[in-house]
C-alpha cells in the first residue's frame, strides 16, 4: 500500500515538473519572441555583420564544393602511380594531395583569370567605344531633330523653349547639388578602395580555407557521422545520411552540369557570333555563358544587355544576335542541357520555372541558381512520403495510372504501353474519379 502511494506521489510530481517545463518553455519562447520583434533592426544587423564575418567561410567551401572532383581524380591518379614509392603508405597519400591541391588551386586561377583576361579587353573596348561615338551620336540625333522639325515651326519653338529650361535646370542642379556632392563622391570612392582590398583579402582567406577543407573534408565528414549517431536514434540517423547523400548526388551533379552546359554554350555562341561577324563576340559569349547557369531563364537573362549593347553600335547585329540567341536556346533546352544533366533533377519544366521564381523572389541570384536543386530535393521527399502511404493502403503509386486521356479518346496503353498496365492498380477507380476534370 505504501510502494502505491509512493509511485503516485512520484508520477504527480513527475507530471508537474513536465507541465512546469512546458510553461517555462512557451514563456521564454513569448519572451524571446516579443524582444525579437522589438529589436528586429538590432537582430538584422548583427545577422548581417555575422554574415560579412563568414563570407570567407562561404566563399572557400564553394571553391572547395567544385574543386572536389579535380582533387579526388588527381589524388586517386597520384597515389595509384607513387604506391610503394615510400615505406609508410600515408606519405604516399601526403604527396598525392600536396600535388592535387596544387593542380586544383592552378586550374582554378587559371580559370578566373581566363575569364577576367577574355572579358576586360571587350569590356574596355566597350566603354570607350560608346564613350567615344556619343558626340557623334547626339549630333546625328540632333540632325535628325532639326531636319524633322524644320516643316513645324511651332514645334521647334516649343522644344527650344524646353531645351532653355533644361538648360538653367541643370546649371542649377549643378550648382546647388554637384559641387556640394563633391566631398560625399571622394568619401564613396574611398570607401570603394577599402572594399576592393576587403574583397582581396576575403578571396585570399577563402583559399585558405578551401585548401584546408579539400585536405580535411573525409575528417569533417567522420565527426559529422559520429554527431549524428550520437544524437540521434538509428532510423533518424539513416535517415539524415541518406538525405545527405541525395543533397550531394543532386546539388553535385546539377552545378556540375550547369557549368559544363554553360562552358559549351558559351563557346557555340562565340562560335556562332564569330562566323556572323558580329562585334564583341568574346564579352557577349562569357556573359550568355556565365548567365546560362540560371536554369531556364538564363539565356534571356543574358541576351537583355547583350541585345541592347549591340543594338546601339549596330541595329543588324542586334537582330541576328536575338535571332542566334533563339536558336541556341532551344538547342540547349531540348539536346545539349538533357544529355549532360541527365535526371539530375527529375522536375517537370513548371516546377523548374516556379522554383527559380520563388527562390529568386526570396534570395536572388543564389536563389535563382540553388533554387532548382533544394526544390529537387524537397520534392523528391514529398513524393517519397505520397508513395509511402499509398503502399500502405495498397493503392497503385504510378502516376500515370491517375492520368486520364479519355476526354481526347485516346487509350493510355497505345502511348505508353501495356506493361505499365498489367497489374490491377486498387486505386485506378480513385484515379478515374479524381480525373475526370
């Protein structure tokens, strides 16, 4: 009788310390909430410094992440060619990753600097060249102007009492805001300079920590492992290795991909921009490449500027870039882009478009190039779980046996076939019901 008093008394006090927790927790949840949203402009501003603070780390573990492939091949070469060159096999590896760090560092500077070197001497020729040609043409304009306006009298009396106008408007502008603005444009450029050399410094600490990651990244890994058995229980723990690994298999092969899709882009484009004679092949063909990395609005994106900096020098070439941009675009929408991303990311077109949109909306031009492959991603899991509970109750989890193509009396097993239909899916009547719409 005691032994029962006592258990009680210890399952009350167990469940007023469990509900003592519980208030505790929502009350300093409320707290923390209500000072968030209070000092939310104190909150963003040391999350933005936090984060000028770790662009370094960022920076370095992207160089890494597409660095990785280089430095394993080369490593595994290296080490397969010096085996048993000395007596410890662990030197072997040392050496096969002193040299892969080497070579990975080069191929990256050479790359950078390649499109620095390719795109700089354009560019410069660019804006010198626009530079230059506008006297030349505002006269031309002006000309056209006056040879327009010289049948209307009326006309050219107005827009000369404007051009007076803009005139003192400028003056005064200029001299109630031009002249004080003087100091605050010396002040930004200097700020500028002490960015640039901010920048040097980060991109030089990025490699830093790109060479310690590429030579630490299976150690990195290993203790990842063991945080997470030891924290979590063993489904969930499998959970989350399995989840990393279609992170890697798909973020890998879709940026992978997207930078060689864009590399042959780029040249097809120089290719093609060169045989047309058109200018500025060189800066044009980066710029369409570099921009082709964005999934499915990336061309455009690229043709834009491109588009209207020829439409300035030459109006012809304008067009047959537009023309040429047409063309490349489907041929990389519908050949080249599928042969080299293969199912990478296994979304239809619309799931595509509306992940680089949102993304984009949400997180910009990262956004809009992570985008496809997070949404993959979750994707991916959702599907999963849909699948999973059909396969519990026993219903049919082939997409297709839920399409209905009766209102164009077509019959699915003349398109498809009918392996895909020799099983009696127990849910064909919840298909058939759904899709009748």
């Amino acid at each position: 009788m005691k032994e029962t008093n006592r258990n009680s008394k210890l399952s009350m006090k167990n469940q007023y310390v469990k509900q003592g927790l519980m208030f505790f927790t929502v009350g300093a949840a409320l707290i923390l909430a209500y000072y968030v949203v209070n000092n939310f402009s104190v909150i963003a501003g040391g999350l933005a410094r936090m984060n000028d603070i770790l662009m370094p780390f960022y920076i370095g573990l992207v160089m890494a992440y597409l660095l990785c492939p280089i430095y394993n091949g080369v490593t595994r070469l290296i080490y397969r060619l010096n085996k048993g060159r000395f007596k410890k096999p662990i030197n072997d590896l040392r050496l096969a990753r002193v040299i892969a760090t080497i070579i990975s560092l080069a191929v990256l500077v050479l790359v950078v600097g390649g499109c620095i070197m390719m795109i700089l001497p354009d560019l410069w020729e660019s804006i010198t060249g626009l530079v230059m040609g506008l006297p030349e043409t505002m006269s031309r304009f002006i000309q056209w102007l006056r040879n327009n306006l010289e049948s209307n009298p009326e006309a050219m009396t107005f827009l000369e009492g404007k051009i007076d106008g803009l005139t003192d408007t400028v003056l005064l502008w200029a001299q109630e805001k031009l002249v004080p603005g003087a100091e605050a444009i010396i002040n930004n450029v200097s700020v500028g300079v002490i960015g640039t050399v901010s920048t040097v410094i980060d991109i030089f600490v990025a490699l830093i920590i790109c060479v310690y990651v590429l030579n630490s990244k299976e150690k990195f890994i290993a203790q990842t492992k063991k945080l997470v058995l030891a924290v979590f229980k063993p489904d969930m723990a499998k959970e989350l290795f399995e989840l990393g690994t279609l992170s890697n298999e798909t973020f890998g092969g879709f940026i992978n991909g997207k930078i060689i899709d864009s590399i042959i882009i780029g040249i097809i484009c120089f290719a093609a921009m060169s045989a047309m004679g058109l200018p500025l092949a060189m800066l044009i063909s980066v710029i369409v490449g570099l921009t082709n990395i964005i999934p499915f609005f990336g061309p455009f994106i690229g043709a834009v500027p491109s588009a209207v900096i020829l439409l300035i020098i030459e109006p012809v070439s304008a067009l047959k870039f537009v023309i040429m941009v047409l063309i490349l675009q489907q041929i990389d929408g519908n050949i080249i882009g599928p042969k080299i991303l293969g199912k990478t990311t296994k979304l239809a077109s619309f799931w595509v478009m509306f992940a680089i949109i949102v993304s984009g909306g949400l997180f910009g031009f990262v956004g809009m190039v992570l985008g496809v492959p997070v949404f993959a991603i979750i994707y991916t899991y959702i599907s999963r779980a849909v699948n999973r509970k059909l396969e519990k109750r026993e219903i049919e989890t082939d997409t297709l046996h839920y399409e209905d193509f009766s209102k164009y009396d077509i019959n699915k097993e003349d398109l498809f076939g009918k392996e895909r239909f020799n099983k009696e899916a127990e849910g064909a009547s919840v298909g058939d019901t759904i899709s009748h719409t």
